[in-house]
C-alpha cells in the first residue's frame, strides 16, 4: 500500500516537471526571440535614423525664368502681360484677393502677386495695378492706396526640373505652406487618431472595418500614415505577413523619434500620387502642379478633396482616364469633411458640383523650352562639372524671357509654315537665338521648326555657312584699319588665284559691277566683289584675328572665300559674335545663368559681366551705323518699311545655292540671330531677306521694337565725303556725303579746284607792268 502510494506521487510529479520544461522552454524562445527582435528593431532604428536625419530624398534642381521687372515706359503690352500670368498659372477673378489671382480689362491689370525668394532676397506677397497703353506699360500703381510706383517685378516662371534620380520626382513643401484643410482632408480620411496613437492603432483598423462595411465598398483604410510612411520609405509593395510586421515595428520607432508634425510633413512628401512618364509623381507639392498647374497653397476645397481622393489609388481613380470614379471618390471626402465640420455645407454644395479642373496631362507649367534647357545644361556643365546637380534642391535662376521666348517660337512656328508653302519645302527647318545685348543674357532659343521637340537643337549644334552675315565683321576691322564709312571701294571683276592654282572670281549677287562705291554702301547692298577686296587689304591674318577677338572660337581657314561667308558658325556662335558688335567693340560670353541658390537659401553663383574692349569703339560704333543702313535702304529695308521712324541694325545673310537663310538683327535691347534651311543642305530658294529676315520681322510684330539710340563714343565726328574717290571734301564745290567718321584718321578737308585766283599789290615796275597785262587780258 505505501509502495503504491509513492508510485502514485512519482506520477503526479512528471506532469509537474513537464509543464515546466515547457514554461522555461517558452520562455527561453521568448528570451531568444525578445534579443532577436531587439537587435532587428536596433537595425531598424538605425535605417529610420539615417533616413530621417540624414537627406530624405534627392530633390531636383528647380531653374526659373528671369522675374518680369516692370517699370512705367517699358516695351510691355496688354496681352504680353496676360501671356505672362498665364504662364504663371494666375487665376483670373472679378477682384484678386489672395496671392495668384488678377483682374483685368482693356488697358489695365490688377495682380494679387504671390510671395517668392528671389536670388537677391524674399518679397511678400503685394498687390499692383498696371496701366497700358499700346505696346507699352504706362503706368504702376498700388490699388490699396493708389500711390504710383516706380519699379515691381514678378515671380518668375518655373521652366523646368533637373532631376538626377530619374525614377521619382518631387517637389519638396514644409509643413506651414500646406493648407490646413488638406491637412486635415488627410487625416479625417486615412488617420483619425494620427495625433494620438503610437505609430500603430488597433482602434484604427476596427473602426475602418466598421466604416466599410457600412458603405459597402473600402472607405478607410486600417493602416496609420506613420506605417503608410514606413512602407513608402523602407519596404517594398509586397502584401505578406513579415512585410506588415516590419510595417509595424518600424512605425513604433518612427513615432517613439519624431514628433507628429515632422512624421507629418514626411508623409506629405513621400506619398505616391500619380506616374508622369516614367516618373512617379511624389509629394502633394509635386501633384499640385502636376493635376492642376498651380502651388499647393493655393488649391479650393474640390481640388484638396481629389488630391485626398488619391492617396487611396492614383491609377484606380485616374481622373484623366476615370473621370467619374475619380469625381465619385474627391465627392466622398468632401462629405466626410462636411459631416465633421471642417466644411461648411456651402463650400461642400459648391465644390462638389464643380468639375475636376485639370490641366492637360504632363504639362505641368514646366518643361517647355527644351532647346534653352539644353543651352543652359551644357553651361552647367562647362562652368561647374558634371557632379554639380547632384547638389540637393538647387534653385537655377535663368535669364530666359518668357515673352521673347513665346515671341520667337510663334515667329518660328508661324512663318516656316508660310515659308514651306512658298517654296514647297515640306521639310524646311529654322532656329533663333535671342539676347539681351546689353547684359550678354540669352533671353529666347528656338532649336527647330517644332519649338517643343527635344531633339536635335539646331541653334546649339547646326553649325552652317554663314554667308554675308561675315561682311559686318570685316568692314568693322577695316575701319579699325584707316578706313572710312566714305572710302571708295573697287567693284569691279577680280581674279584671285590660290596656291594649287585654282582661280576664284568672285561676283556680285545681282551680277552687276558699279566701278566703285562708298564702303557704307557696299555693306548696306551686301556688294561681294567691294568685300572681298575691301578684306584682302586689310589682310586676311587681321581679319582672323578680329572674328577671333569678337568672340569666333573654333579654327579659320585662311581662305580669300572667307570674306564671303563660307565660315560655319551656330546661331548660337553668329549671337555671341554680333553681341561684340552690338557692343560697339565689348566681347562678353553669353550666360543662359544669373544665379544660383543651394536648398537653404545661400547664393552659391553669382553671374556678373565681364566685358574686354577687343574693337575700339569708335570702330564698333561707325560697324553699327552702317548696320543701320542695311536696314534703313540695303538688303534688310523690309523692315523700315514694316516699321516706320524705327532705328535698327542688322545684316542679312545667304550662301551658294540659296542653301541657308540667315539674319542678324538688333534694336535697343534685344539681339536675334536666325537661320532658316534644310538639315540634308539643300537649296530652299531663300535668300536672308525673303527667309530669315521674315522670321525676324514677324517676332518685331509681337515682340514690338524699341528703336536703337545709337550714342557715338568720344573721337566721332561728322564729315563730308566725296561721292567722287570718298575723300573728305567741301560739299560747297562737289557732291559729298555727310557720314559719321573717326577724327583722328580723317585726312584733311579737300578744298574747292580749281582754286579762284588771287592777286597781290606788285612790288616792283617789272611786276606792275604783268600786272596791268593781267588786268587787260582778264577784262576782255
């Protein structure tokens, strides 16, 4: 019986025992499991600290026009200026009363300016009353007080993103430039408890549980934004258990780090919203621009509620390819934001019944002027080196001018169409280069017939015979060289024979001699034959040297032709080289650059001119007013007859067999270089004047032309030159020629021949005697 009794304890031990093998086995697993998951979560914390704390994402560089500086008297018109806030995205209303709104009628303009950093500080937001009157800004004014202003300027225009992670692009926005009400859009439908919960909220998943099956369809999702955010940043896309789990845990450390307002604003930027090409859209700040074409601070309610609407599935709810699921879904959060009073039933009647108001897909307001963008990347690169955009969140203030640059694509898109239809020359082709002369900013480039084609840049990389377009340049060294607007020089037939024998005998477009000319007139008619022996006296070595100097920078065949235009030069290169004209003498390098600011604010280029005389001026003035009579009654005068009681300057341009078409032009501001021709190097049967020249003058009728105020430098006089060998002479006793010229090679004044006769009292009777003799004979 007590031998029973002991077996019966010994077996109401080994439970005991085995229970406890399997408590302290659990625990073990739980100690081992516990240490595994802490040093994963220490892995985990060290990722969201290097994310979170380090650079989140790389931020594209931003490049902006150049800010539309206004002033009363300014070559500025009415629809100019509309142009301008279109591409600005302004929004037009009865009374502008937030930042990117205007008004507008006839002759005036009121804009509600948006605030911006500039590159030389940041501007509030201001309100100004504009004034026209024809082509011009008459006026500005402030329309709060109506006190006249004397200087404002605009935002500039955003051109484009340069984006070196090509897979995503944002715009990055903080956290006080969203709208509250997106703010709280997004809260009220993807996390109620944001501001509550610790990165993960159980209560969150059941109540969406409820609110979908109540509505039949999903509503609301479990998921919190801190693990929406965890997900977007760190893991992939992938639905599994592990892939939630990670999810979780890395949402703890994310909420146990950050406070709610920066995990927020990281939300707010990292979301994915939509796919432009194959770049996925991230950000609200980005989407903003990319479904509406405006800044994020200044969405209405309807548009905020889409971009809610989104989050839940940008391509589901689509609202360019599913308008009414898109319109269905923006129409729900309006109600729920109504529901709990962050709307009122007013603005929630109103914005629901408004349609989606959409820009037209992948125009973004940006992008648009890829043959200047291409300028301004090959300037990136020579100035700064190929690593430089790799900066974060550079902003590239540019010199471009949004309304030279519409200008000059309407001239192009315009005028090539005519121009194909003349010459039944489907496949005719064109580019423009625009400049700011005085500054040596390039304003405009247009790089082909079709201005938004992002391919070949003809006015960068088409380099072709120039033609006549030479002529300005050597007539400018020869007037360096002894010369004078007035020298007589020889047309007549010429033979030139070159080292292996070869015989070129130059001739005249019209076939024509005319024995001599004035060298004014033989620039202003594009004469050859007075050229080219006009260029072999000043010598073909001074003459390379001079296109050298004023700005030519590839290698010159020393070639007699070359007094001819068989140089081949950009539109580009024939710009920069007609800036030192322009300049009367001043070579400076083109810059598509102003400045530069890096992701804080702090300037980190600067441009500032830097010009070197390499032509004296009183040279480069006397070039620039004979350009003035190419114009005035040479080869360009369809322009003195478009535009009356206007100075301009400028040259045309065509080479053998009509093959290109070019014209370099200038008024008091601007200076535009255009070629017209055919990429296989054909003949279109266009000269400079009839191809070229047309392209320019229909750029003057939108872009208006201010007349050239021609100022002589010190040394410059008027003089008159005999139309008989071009020497200085008395206009009182030949035909002369009054023409500015340079004092100090002017020879002296020839005086009347023959001369009159003069006579003196005689000295002696042998002199009295001829003298009487003299009287006799003259009065008979």
């Amino acid at each position: 019986m007590a031998k029973q009794t002991r077996t019966q304890k010994k077996s109401k031990k080994k439970p005991v025992r085995k229970n406890r093998f399997w408590w302290g086995l659990l625990l073990k697993l739980t100690l081992v499991f516990a240490v595994i998951m802490g040093i994963f979560g220490i892995y985990l914390d060290s990722q969201v600290r290097e994310r979170f704390d380090g650079q989140k994402w790389a931020l594209p560089a931003l490049v902006y026009s150049r800010p539309l500086e206004l002033f009363p008297g300014q070559k500025l018109s009415h629809a100019q200026m509309l142009r301008e806030l279109q591409l600005l995205n302004y929004r037009k209303v009865a009374s502008p009363s937030r930042p990117g709104e205007y008004s507008a009628n006839n002759s005036s303009i009121e804009i509600h300016r948006r605030p911006f950093n500039f590159s030389d500080g940041p501007e509030d937001a201001r309100q100004i009353g504009l004034t026209f009157s024809g082509q011009r800004l008459q006026a500005i004014k402030n329309p709060t007080n109506g006190r006249e202003l004397g200087y404002a300027r605009m935002d500039p225009v955003l051109l484009d993103r340069l984006n070196v992670e090509k897979r995503e692009d944002r715009l990055l926005v903080r956290l006080d430039q969203v709208p509250e009400l997106l703010k709280t859009a997004l809260i009220t439908v993807e996390d109620r408890d944001f501001y509550s919960h610790d990165g993960v909220s159980p209560m969150a998943i059941l109540r969406a549980l409820v609110v979908n099956v109540k509505a039949g369809r999903t509503v609301q999702g479990g998921s919190t934004l801190t693990q929406q955010l965890a997900k977007n940043l760190f893991l992939t896309q992938d639905r599994s258990l592990w892939r939630k789990i990670q999810e979780a845990y890395m949402a703890l450390i994310i909420d146990f780090r950050y406070d709610k307002d920066e995990i927020l604003e990281a939300y707010l930027n990292e979301v994915y919203l939509g796919q432009n090409g194959g770049q996925g859209v991230y950000g609200f700040g980005l989407a903003s621009y990319f479904y509406f074409g405006l800044p994020l601070n200044e969405l209405n309610a309807d548009q905020i509620a889409l971009m809610v609407a989104l989050v839940k599935g940008p391509s589901y709810y689509d609202p360019w390819r599913n308008t009414e699921r898109a319109r269905e879904r923006r129409d729900l959060v309006l109600r729920l934001l109504a529901n709990d009073g962050h709307i009122s039933r007013a603005i929630y009647e109103q914005a629901s019944e408004t349609p989606l108001q959409l820009i037209e897909r992948g125009r973004m307001g940006y992008g648009r002027t890829p043959a200047f963008m291409g300028m301004l990347r090959q300037e990136l690169q020579e100035r700064f080196g190929s690593d430089f955009l790799r900066q974060n969140g550079l902003k590239i203030f540019s010199s471009l001018d949004p309304i030279a640059q519409h200008s000059a694509e309407q001239a192009i898109i315009e005028q090539v169409k005519q121009l194909r239809a003349n010459t039944k020359k489907p496949d005719l082709e064109a580019a423009m280069v625009v400049t700011n002369w005085r500054k040596g900013e390039v304003s405009a480039v247009v790089g082909g017939a079709d201005p938004s084609f992002a391919g070949f840049n003809r006015a960068l990389s088409a380099r072709r015979a120039i033609g006549s377009l030479i002529k300005p340049p050597v007539y400018a060294e020869a007037l360096a060289n002894g010369f004078t607007l007035g020298s007589a020089i020889k047309d007549q037939p010429i033979s030139l024979r070159s080292e292996g024998g070869q015989v070129w005998k130059p001739n005249n477009y019209d076939r024509q001699f005319r024995g001599q000319v004035m060298l004014v007139d033989a620039l202003a008619k594009s004469l050859n034959v007075p050229t080219v022996n006009l260029g072999m006296a000043v010598g073909l070595d001074n003459v390379i040297k001079g296109l050298q100097r004023m700005g030519v920078r590839q290698p010159i065949p020393a070639y007699p032709s070359l007094m001819l235009g068989t140089l081949e030069l950009t539109p580009l290169e024939v710009n920069q080289l007609y800036l030192t004209l322009a300049n009367q003498g001043l070579y400076q390098p083109l810059t598509s650059i102003r400045a530069i600011q890096d992701e804080q604010g702090e300037i980190l280029y600067q441009h500032t001119a830097k010009a070197t005389q390499v032509l004296e001026p009183e040279a480069g003035y006397l070039a620039l007013y004979a350009m003035t009579r190419v114009v005035g009654g040479g080869t360009a005068a369809h322009l003195a007859a478009r535009f009356p009681n206007r100075v301009m300057a400028g040259k045309t341009g065509t080479t053998n067999d009509l093959r290109d078409a070019w014209y370099a032009g200038l008024d008091n501001e601007e200076l535009a270089s255009v070629w017209v021709g055919l990429d296989n190097n054909a003949s279109t049967g266009l000269t400079g004047s009839s191809g070229a020249l047309r392209v320019y003058s229909r750029y003057l009728d939108s872009r208006g032309v201010d007349s050239l105020e021609l100022k002589a430098p010190p040394g410059i006089e008027q003089a008159n030159f005999a139309y008989s060998d071009g020497q200085p002479a008395d206009p009182r006793c030949e035909q002369t020629r009054l023409l500015p010229a340079k004092s100090a090679s002017l020879p002296p004044v020839r005086g009347c021949q023959p001369a009159e006769p003069t006579y003196n009292l005689p000295k002696t009777g042998e002199q009295v005697g001829d003298w009487l003799k003299d009287i006799f004979n003259f009065a008979r």
